[in-house]
C-alpha cells in the first residue's frame, strides 16, 4: 500500500510537496468497501474546506480534490497539495 502512496508522492511537483506541508488533513476516513481515503484540509480563507481523496482498487488508483486547483491543472501538473497531503498523512 505504502508504494501506492509513493507513487503519488513521486508526481507531485516539489513546490506543491512543500506547501502540502503545511496543509495538516483532519477527519481521515477509510472506506473498505470503495477503496476510497477521504480528509478535510481547512483552507487559510475562513469557513472554507478542501476534500481531497484517494480511491485504490484492484485496478489502480485515482485522486480528487474539490479545491480549484486540482479541478484546473490535476490532468498537467499532477495532485494538489491537499491530495499530497492526504497521501503524506496516509503514509505515515
């Protein structure tokens, strides 16, 4: 499981490596039944949250977060900072 996480660390753009450091991942959950890690990420503007995920299935693995970021640029530039810090938390 710890490659997968690897994986998607290894994608990720150093810059947004080290912004995902600051970005702690509170409410982390596990869905045996999808596959799917879920967490929040508060954002620096007040009452805003992020909800980055990460799905392993036999078949892969997907990410998503809602935040703008990844909605515009996940499929160029790789995961947002809130998925690397989702994937940093889950690996440990």
């Amino acid at each position: 499981m710890t490659n997968v996480f690897d994986e998607l660390l290894n994608r990720a753009q150093p810059k947004r490596a080290f912004r995902a450091a600051s970005r702690p991942i509170q409410n982390v959950n596990w869905n045996p039944n999808t596959g799917k890690y879920t967490g929040t990420c508060e954002s620096a503007k007040e009452g805003v949250s992020w909800h980055p995920s990460i799905t392993i299935t036999d078949t892969g693995r997907s990410f998503y977060c809602n935040c703008p970021d990844h909605i515009k640029n996940a499929r160029t530039f790789g995961p947002c900072k809130h998925v690397i810090s989702l994937a940093m938390t889950l690996k440990g």
